[in-house]
C-alpha cells in the first residue's frame, strides 16, 4: 500500500461491539461498520474483535505494508 491509513469496513447484527485496534465501534441499525487505521512504514498489525451481547466472539488479525 502506499496511503498512510487502511479503511476497515464491514458489516454486523446491529449491537454488535467491533472492536478495531484501539478503536471501538458499535453497530448501528443499518448493520455496518467502517473506520480508518493509520498506518506506519512497514508491516502494521490489525486486530478486529467482534462481540455480541450473547458473549459470542470471533477476531482476526490482519497484516497491512505501508510502503510509501
């Protein structure tokens, strides 16, 4: 990539907590999410957790290279 920042987006039962790096999101009622990762020169490291009220989980890690 050679922008400073990535968009993380998607969608979710509305409820649901996203949590993105630091970044927490709660899913609205049209059932998506979508924030921006900055990022550094490099391979940055992106979690996403999502959770809902039922204390289900699911996460991922992704991989991004910034190379500007």
């Amino acid at each position: 990539m050679d922008v400073p920042q990535v968009d993380v987006s998607g969608s979710a039962p509305a409820g649901t907590v996203i949590s993105v790096n630091d970044d927490v999101l709660i899913v609205g009622a049209d059932q998506q999410f979508k924030t921006s990762v900055p990022l550094e020169e490099g391979p940055n490291l992106i979690e996403i957790i999502a959770s809902d009220e039922n204390g289900n989980e699911a996460s991922a890690l992704l991989t991004v290279t910034y190379e500007p």
